[in-house]
C-alpha cells in the first residue's frame, strides 16, 4: 500500500494540464486541492478530484490536509507562491522557469531551507528518462570523458496562443525563460563540470509578437567540454522529424498532417481577446477541451536534437532510449515506453516529501539554469561572454 | 561542339581522386598533362589519359599546351603552386583551403591580378548545386531574410588514413583548415550581410593525433543575423543518417555496413608508414584503388546537415533538392540527380576561363573564408572573440 502524497495545485493553467495525466495516474499523488484565478478551472477541478477548491493561493497553502504543492502558476509569482508554501510547511514543487532573477531563487532556497520544506524545480526535460539514463552512462565512464554536448531544437512555440506576458521578457516571457530552461538543464545534466560562461545571440524576428523567439548560445565548462544549444520557437521545420515524429510530451505524431497548424490556428484570433480565450481553450477549465489528455501509445517526453559527444561513443536521447553510437558498433539502449509520462517528476516528489531524499532538481539546481537563461539574455545584449557564479 | 579547356593537374592525390568522376566526365575538360612526386601516379595518369606527366609543378605550368591548371598539392603548398600558374600564365583552379594564412591568400590574389589570370578556390561544397539553388531562393526574397544558420556536420575525418601534415595544424591540419574551409562557405553563401566576428570552441581530444578534430563556432552578421556551426571528425554518429544516407560524395551508403570501418581501417597502420600507405591506397596511382569511382545512382555532393532559417521558410538544402518549409506547407524543390558530379566547379572555371566571367568563388571569396577558419583557431585559443577584416 503506498501512501499518496496529498498535493494542491496553485495555477490550472497550460502546466498543469501537461502534468495532469502523471498525477492523475501515479497512485503516489492524490490532487487535493487546487487554487486559480478562474472560477471555471476551480470547478471543473473540485468536480473532477471531488476536491477542494480556492481562489486564492495562500489559503490553499493554508490548508492543513496539504502536504505539498505544485506551483504552476505564471513565471512571475512563483517566488511569492513559494514563500507561500514555505510560510505553511509544505514541500514545494515549482514549474520551470524557477524565476525570473537569482536573487528570487535565492530568496525562495533561503525560504524553504528556513522553513525545512523540499524545494523542487520541474517539469524540466531534464526529468526525462533517456537523459537521466544517458547521465548514468556517462558517469559509469564506459565511455570516456564528455568532449561536446549540442542541443538543436525547432518548433513553432512562437505562434502558440499566448497571454500578453508571455510575449514580454521583462515578465519572464519569451523562449529564453520557457525553453532555454529545458534545454540548458538537458545539457547541465549530461555536462561533466560546472559551466563556466555564456556566449550567445537571441532572436527577435516578428515585430507583432515582440519577444525572444530564438537563441544560439555556447556554454563553457570548467573540463575544457563546450556545448552549443540552438532553439527556434518561429520554426517551420520540426526537430521532431528527427525523432520519428514522436513529440514533445511522448505523444506519437503526423507530420504532415500537423505541418503549419500553430501558425493557421493562431489566424483564428484578431485580437488579445481572442488569443487569450484560444490559450484557455488549450488549459484547464468547463470550457477548455481535453486535447491535453493523450490517448493511445506513449513515449518517453523528449526537447529535440540532443548529441552527447564522449571519447568513444556519440549518446542520443531518443523517445524510446538512447542510442549509443560507440567505437565498433551502435545500438538503441532501450527504455520500456512509460506507463505514466513524467512518472521521473514524482519519483523526485514523493522520495523528497515522504523519505526526505534530496532531489536532483533542487532550488540550487534550479536557480543555476536560471542564471544561465539570464546569461544568455545578457550576452546576447551585450555583445560580450558572461560568466557565471552560481553554478552546481 | 564545345572547345575543351586544357587542364594540367598539380597533385594526383586524395582530393585529384575527388574530381577524377567530374573531369573524365565533362566534356567541357581535358585532361592534358599532371605533376606529381609519385613516379606510379604519374605512369597511371600518363598511360590512362594518353596524357603528359612531369615530376615538378614548375615543367608543368610551362607547358604551352595547357589553358588552366587545378592545384590540388598539399595546402602549404597552394601558395607557390598559384604563383607558378600565374607566372606562366594559366587559370588557377586551386583547392580548399585556398592557404595557410590571410598573406599568402594576399599574395596568390596580386599574382594572378598581375598576370591577368582568373583564380579560383574549389572545389568546396559551397559549389553544391542544393546551396546554390537555396541562396538563389534566399535572394529571390520570396521567404524573406534570413536571420539564423545552423550547420551540423558529425564524421570520422580524423580516423581516416593521414599523412603527418594533415595532423599538424601548423601545417594547415585537422578538421579547421579542411572542414571549416567547406561549412563556412556554405554559410557565407547563404548569408545576406557580410560576417563580422567569430567566437568558437576548438576540440583536440586525441594526443595520438594531436590536431583540431572538432569545433563549434558562432559567426556574427553585419545584418545582426547570426549562424552556429559544428564539427566533430571524432564522430560515431553520422550526420548521414538525416541525409537519407547519401554520402559527401553523393554516394548511396549502407550506415549499417559501412558503421565504424573508419577506426577499423586504421587498426591495420601500426607505424606512420603504414598509415601513409594506406592513405597512398585511396589516391591515385598504380597501386592505389578504384575506390574513388563512384558507381550507380548518384545524388548531389553535401556536407551534413544545414538550416536557413528565413522569416517566412526554413530553408534545407538536400542531396535531392531543396526542402522548403513555409509558412502554410512544405514541399521538396527539387533538383534532378546530377549526371556528371560537381559539374558547377567546371561551370565556374570554364565561363571564367573562356568567357572571362568573374566567378563567384574569387580568391578573395576564398580569402574570406580562410580568414574566418583562422578566426575559429584564434578565437578558440585566446577565448576571445574575433573581428574580421577580410569578408566580402
């Protein structure tokens, strides 16, 4: 018999629906109890779990039957959501991005170690299991020393309907915050060393939607490795081409059909209104739709293009393991299909909350993503390499 | 009927061997004499071309005889070699890297200025007819500009048989001098502004061949675009794989056959003789094999994986065509198979040396393209970014 861990949830949003179909399906989290903004999420919610419901976070935090909570709320409140929780005593699991500045990290590490709750940064790709397995590969050593990571990934994140913030940098918007945060915690995972410094370019291509929507960056390491991270939010080709058309969230695909679908979609909305009523039809609530919900076959989640370059063999992350390109021979190393997706983020959870266990996604884990997100955003400005100080 | 220009060959090595399929197939090219130190080269080459051969690249840039002469001598030689060519008067076609340093790329440029002779910098793959066609469509400005490149190219170039120069990089080895030389120019031919700095990464990961084997390099545009390139020559995984596996070459291969022969091949040199002769065995010359002759169905030559990433399309040029993913579709602009490989390098050298048509790959194109791989060293050993000077 496994004791769930009884969990609220501040924020229905997109995240949330991303990581609905793990705590729905993982008997190690029972939802609570949940708080946001829209009367509709709340009672489609209370409805659903025959749970508790709150307009407003704090009396969710409050609420003694809670033994963590899942923030995933907008980029700009989490370090208020997790002064919340640590104020209350429950551990704390917060969505990527961590924040939007070190100095918040450090307040919501300073917070949580004070109040002796378990902080955790995630979902993050990072989570998913062909990385964590491609890390143990590279840490048995059978490999040899990691020389060169590089990081490719192209989608149309750009043209998804957005809420104003979410096309303004200064509120944490942008790919740098939304998806450098995969991408860089994918490339600290399998690193050897700490990163060092940061190079990098941004793009800001579209004046109607005026925001990051792409990076190329370099990242330095104290072993003398080097990584290269490429992502184009206003892409027309799909990294997931090069994944056998298994997507983002594990779901399986059809390229053809799907091709342009975000940008004709996006044609819909004339106006802020209209766009944000199309991102609620995609989040949590009486009126959103189930397309969150997968049905069918499942992967593993994946972030695109990921080649770990070791002395002697290439490492690829792949939807269904990773593929181990050595010296005389290649072959899939292969990881069953999860039954649960991100099934990873409450294994982190449940060992930090129930057995105390120290998460790899920790708040300093976290914040030292972030510092590289807002190195990136730095570099790119300035034109010079930025170094970096809070790396773990 | 079509005149013939007259070729003397100086060098009947690895990259001769490359060109042999273009030069024995156009009808646009006679091979009408070679020089090489190797007397078995020289008989093959005489008896099979019913042509002349001399030991010295100075006899055969005097011969009256000849129009033009391809130089494909070791790169340390290329700079004396354009020189003799242009003191008796002959069209320079000489190969990547065009030299050794930005000088010597100043001096072959004023000799064949004086001697009113037309130079060329070729073969590289900026001559693909895949890179041509999408700088074409780039130029039309029916995608609008471009404002990031992405080229990824994964090889076993270092585990192929070498001579001790092609591993001393003072001596124009390792993967900067000869495959930067190549993905470079393919940048800057799809590139809309002129290239401004580099910053980049160089990996020498082997102390038994100690030379750059990989490098990652980000150049800036004077448009503010900005282009990521990467190389490993270490690799096991094999850009190929998203190629179709067609070949550099333009070959079919079998990636599962063909998996690791590099390091196999080479277990066989014991000694740096032995390798040497097993490079021998891949030029030209009685001894030497036919593996070079490309049988059956070919495709255009490539180098590995590119994206031009334009406002309204991603462009990706293919053995096959160009793949355009625009904004509502994508479809493959395609190209017919070639008949005669890497014909656009006879193009340009037969319009420039008959017509006097200026070519595009000038050595001042080729100027600029060496100053960027000399930038990639510089910027990787000082960890600086480096200013160019030389772009057109």
């Amino acid at each position: 018999m496994i004791e769930p861990l009884k969990l609220g949830v501040i924020g229905l949003g997109r995240a949330f629906t991303l990581m609905l179909p793990t705590f729905t399906a993982d008997p190690r989290i029972q939802l609570t109890a949940a708080s946001d903004p829209r009367a509709d999420a709340r009672e489609r919610f209370a409805h659903e779990f025959n749970a508790k419901s709150f307009e407003d976070a704090e009396a969710l935090c409050a609420d003694p039957d809670l033994s963590a909570v899942y923030i995933a709320s907008p980029h700009q409140f989490h370090v208020a959501h997790v002064k919340l929780a640590a104020k209350y005593g429950k551990h704390a699991l917060v969505e990527k991005p961590m924040a939007l500045s070190v100095a918040e990290c450090q307040e919501m590490i300073a917070a949580a170690r004070e109040a002796n709750i378990t902080l955790l940064v995630g979902h993050s790709h990072s989570f998913d299991l062909p990385y964590l397995r491609a890390r143990a590969m590279i840490r048995s050593g059978a490999y040899g020393h990691v020389r060169m990571i590089n990081a490719l990934n192209f989608t149309d994140f750009l043209y998804r309907p957005r809420r104003p913030e979410e096309l303004d940098t200064s509120q944490g918007g942008g790919v740098v915050f939304s998806q450098a945060a995969h991408q860089v915690d994918i490339v600290r995972l399998l690193a050897q060393a700490k990163a060092t410094s940061i190079r990098a370019f941004t793009g800001n291509w579209d004046a109607a939607r005026s925001t990051e929507g792409a990076y190329s960056a370099q990242i330095k390491f104290a072993d003398g490795s080097f990584a290269s991270l490429t992502y184009s939010g206003y892409a027309h080709f799909d990294t997931d081409e090069f994944m056998g058309w298994w997507g983002e969230l594990g779901q399986g695909r059809d390229g053809e059909a799907s091709y342009g679908r975000a940008r004709q979609n996006l044609l819909k909305a004339s106006s802020v209104t209209e766009e944000i009523a199309l991102k609620n039809a995609r989040a949590y609530g009486t009126s959103g739709s189930d397309a969150f919900r997968i049905d069918g076959e499942i992967a593993h989640n994946h972030f695109g293009l990921v080649v770990a370059s070791c002395e002697h063999a290439d490492l690829r992350p792949l939807p269904h393991g990773v593929m181990v390109y050595g010296d005389k021979a290649r072959h899939l190393d292969e990881l069953p299909a999860p039954k649960i997706p991100r099934a990873e983020v409450v294994d982190e959870l449940y060992a930090a909350a129930i057995s105390g266990t120290p998460p790899l996604h920790s708040g300093e884990w976290g914040l030292a993503t972030l510092e590289i997100c807002l190195a990136i955003l730095e570099a790119a400005k300035t034109g010079q390499e930025v170094e970096l100080n809070n790396q773990v």
